[in-house]
C-alpha cells in the first residue's frame, strides 16, 4: 500500500505520462530481484526486453 501512496503523491510532481513510462520499471527490478534472490535464469528476450525498457525511462528522463 506504502508504494501506490507514494506512486500518486509523486504524480503531484510528475506528468502522468512520465510517471507510467518509469512505472515500467517495476517489471525490471521484480526480475533482477529475482535473479539475485533467487537464481533465477533470464533469456535473451527477457534482457533485450529490460534494455529496452530501461533505455526508454532513460531517453524519457534526459528530455525533461
């Protein structure tokens, strides 16, 4: 509950449209989480797809 609380009092200070493209990145973490926990094995799909979604919160970012 603690996450969507400060999720939406960040969009205080944050475009919507900005907030759902880093919002993105939850995926990311969850499967790099599970990775160093836990052992789990990514394909390359899965780190092509976490490069792609990481560039793209990056190229979001630099254009503010």
């Amino acid at each position: 509950m603690l996450a969507y609380l400060l999720y939406t009092k960040g969009l205080e200070s944050v475009e919507s449209s900005r907030a759902s493209i880093v919002a993105t990145v939850e995926p990311v973490v969850a499967s790099l989480m599970g990775v160093l926990l836990f052992g789990e094995v990514l394909s390359g799909w899965q780190l092509v797809g976490i490069c792609f979604v990481l560039f793209a919160v990056v190229l979001i970012q630099a254009g503010s």
